[in-house]
C-alpha cells in the first residue's frame, strides 16, 4: 500500500497512551516495540501481552460504570525497559535502531536526565514524536535532539490504564502531527511526516498534518486549562462543571485569561473554542480528568505544564492571569500536602 514502506516503530511510555497506540500499531500489521519504565512491566508484557478494549460507541467516552467491550484484543509487542534500550541503543548498529519513536510519557517524567538518555537511542534519521499535553516540553526537548528530529502531535483519543498490561480504548478523537519550527520543508521530511501519518491512520486514528501546530496545542491546552485544575480542585467529574453555576463562572474567566493570551501571542485559536470547550464537558461528562486522576492517587500532576505553560507565557509578555494563578496555587498546594 502506497506511503506504508515498513518503519521500525518504538513507543516510549507504557501507560494508557502507549499501551493503546501499541496495541493498535500491532494489530494493524505495524513494527512496534514497547518500552516501559520498569523491567518488571516489560517482562509482563512479553510473557502475558497487552490487552485493550475498544468501546461501543465511537466518539463517546465509555461511563465509569464500564459499558460492555466492543473488542477485547490480545497482542503480543516486543517491550523493553528505558534502561534496557539504552543499553542495547550503546552496542546496537544504526540501522538496528528505531525510525520513529513515540514519546508517550506525562511532561513529569520529561527531564534534562532522561532526555540525555534518551538522545542517544535516536539515531540520525529518527524522528520523535511528542504526544504530551500541555506546552514547555518542546524548548526542553531541543536542549537535548535537534529541532529538525522532533515532531508534535495533538490527540483527542481517549484512554485508560486498567492495568500494567490492560488499556481501555475510552474516546475515539482526531489527531494532528506538525513541526513547531517551520523546518521540516525538504521533499524528505514531508515524506517522512506523511508516512508517519499513514502509519497513525492504518492503525485507526483519524490523522492530518497540520501547518499550524501551535494552534493545534494551544486549542488542547485552552481545553485542559480550564476543565483540569477545577476538576481536580473540585474533586468533581468533568460534565459537573457545566452544571455549577459558580464553577461555569470560574470556566468562563480561566477561557477569556487564556484567550486575551493567546491573542497577545499571535496564536490562532478556533473561533468556536467555548462551545468545543462545554462540548468536551458533556461528551466527558461522567470522567474524571486526568488531573483528578492524578490528585486521587497521589501522583504529581501535569498542572506545571498546563496552567504553569500559561503562566509562564504569561509572566513574559506581561498579561496577567490571576485566576490561572489561584489555579496553580491550589494544585500546588495539594501536591504539597503529600509532602508534609
Ligand atoms: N490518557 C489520555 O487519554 C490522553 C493523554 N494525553 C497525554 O499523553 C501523555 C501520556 O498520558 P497517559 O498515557 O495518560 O499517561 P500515563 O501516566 O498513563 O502513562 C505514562 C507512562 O510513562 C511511563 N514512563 C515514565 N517515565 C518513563 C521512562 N523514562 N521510560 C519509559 N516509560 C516511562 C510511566 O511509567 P510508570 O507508570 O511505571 O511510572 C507510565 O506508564 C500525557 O502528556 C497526557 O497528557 C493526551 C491525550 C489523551
Ligand atoms: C479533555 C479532558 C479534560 C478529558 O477528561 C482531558 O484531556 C484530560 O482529562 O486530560
């Protein structure tokens, strides 16, 4: 088939994101090899595979209460730890090593640490592409891997860790792939972004290649600006927003900080952007966002890189947020509690 000229694929992540990209890259017939954080998950995952379940209902979220599976597919990648591909990345031929590497980990695990481990296991002609959400990863990946080997994308999937080997497959949504640097021009580099894309869609996910990426992430981070830190402030499931008049207050404000922002940046966000915004609520409206998610269990949350990705852009160019502010004060405070 025309554009899919076989590419070793590596994930990086093995949480719900690259549990479900893998398991999708596997069924459609695609080389990917999954690599873990721990060497107990990878030695999970290749003796007893990865399992997903795919939801009823395609551009729903599947209900907390858990909606019958439509599939519940078994598949069994190759997975490695991050320390493991390191040291196979030190000894291995060039042509051993990946052609396109999936970053599926939380901006929290984004360090200038594992980021030298990382550039190390990308050879040359490799490209990177960063599904985080949120903003600030980009400038810290390009200490470390040259611009021209990076690549964004933007997803509306949805998924859920059930499990160290179990994914549920929760929202089927769009995904936008770019370059934030208008460098990836030469006739190669579009061939290139255009296979990855093909490989994206052969797997299922609805792919374009976007010419305004920033736009594309900066529609997203609007998104989980306004519904994260107040669900997980609130402690209250996202469609319950909508139906706090206070609460929608307090969405109101965060959306029109944002926007004055954005528009002092220069960055295009979509005209219909509240209505897009109170849709995700209603089409979400029983899940708990990733941020509550993550306050719930006690794990750091990405709110550094989604209210304080604002924030910073906000603090150099001067536009004030003060009710982004309080947001960031108050998830800083729960995190500070499991401190104490
Ligand atoms: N889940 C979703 O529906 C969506 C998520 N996103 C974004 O995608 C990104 C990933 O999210 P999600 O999959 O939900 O997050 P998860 O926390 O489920 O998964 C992240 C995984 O990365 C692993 N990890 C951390 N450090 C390393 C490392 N050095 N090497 C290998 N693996 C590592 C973690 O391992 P361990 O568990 O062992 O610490 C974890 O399994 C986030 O930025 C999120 O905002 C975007 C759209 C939708
Ligand atoms: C869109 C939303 C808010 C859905 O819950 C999300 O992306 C998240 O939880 O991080």
């Amino acid at each position: 088939m025309e554009g899919r000229i076989r590419m070793k694929l590596r994930v990086i992540g093995a949480g719900a994101m690259g549990m479900l990209l893998t398991a999708k890259l596997a069924i459609s017939g695609a080389e990917a090899e999954l690599v873990t954080r721990t060497s107990e998950q990878a030695l999970l995952i290749r003796e007893q595979g990865l399992r997903m379940n795919a939801y009823a209902a395609p551009g729903n979220f599947a209900d907390e209460s858990g909606r019958v599976a439509e599939a519940d597919i078994h598949v069994y990648p190759a997975a490695l730890s991050f320390d493991e591909a390191a040291a196979a990345a030190s000894v291995a031929n060039p042509a051993e090593l990946p052609d396109v590497v999936l970053l599926m980990v939380k901006q929290t695990a984004i360090t200038d640490d594992m980021l030298a481990v990382l550039s190390r296991q990308l050879k040359p002609s490799a490209r990177l592409v960063c599904f985080q959400n949120g903003i600030g990863h980009m400038e810290r990946l390009r200490r470390h891997i040259p611009a021209a080997r990076l690549l964004t994308a933007v997803t509306t999937e949805g998924a859920r860790r059930l499990s160290p080997r179990h994914v549920a497959h929760t929202g089927v949504g769009i995904t936008w792939l770019g370059a934030e640097e208008a460098i990836h021009t030469t006739e190669n580099d579009q061939a290139l972004v255009k296979k990855i894309q093909n490989m994206l869609s052969h797997a299922g996910f609805s792919t374009s290649v976007s010419n305004d990426i920033t736009s594309k992430v900066w529609n997203k981070l609007m998104i989980n600006a306004v519904i994260n830190p107040l669900t997980a402030v609130l402690q209250v499931p996202n469609g319950l927003l909508l139906e706090l008049p206070a609460a929608k207050a307090l969405m109101r404000s965060l959306y029109e900080e944002g926007r004055m922002l954005a528009e002092r940046l220069g960055i295009e966000l979509a005209p219909d952007l509240w209505e897009q915004l109170e849709n995700v609520c209603r089409l979400t409206s029983g899940n708990h966002s990733s941020m509550l998610q993550d306050v719930q269990a006690r794990r750091p949350t990405e709110a550094g890189a989604i209210t304080g990705g604002l924030l910073h852009k906000a603090r150099e160019t001067g536009v004030p947020m003060p009710v982004h502010e309080t947001m960031e004060q108050l998830i800083r405070s729960i995190e500070q509690q499991w401190e104490l």
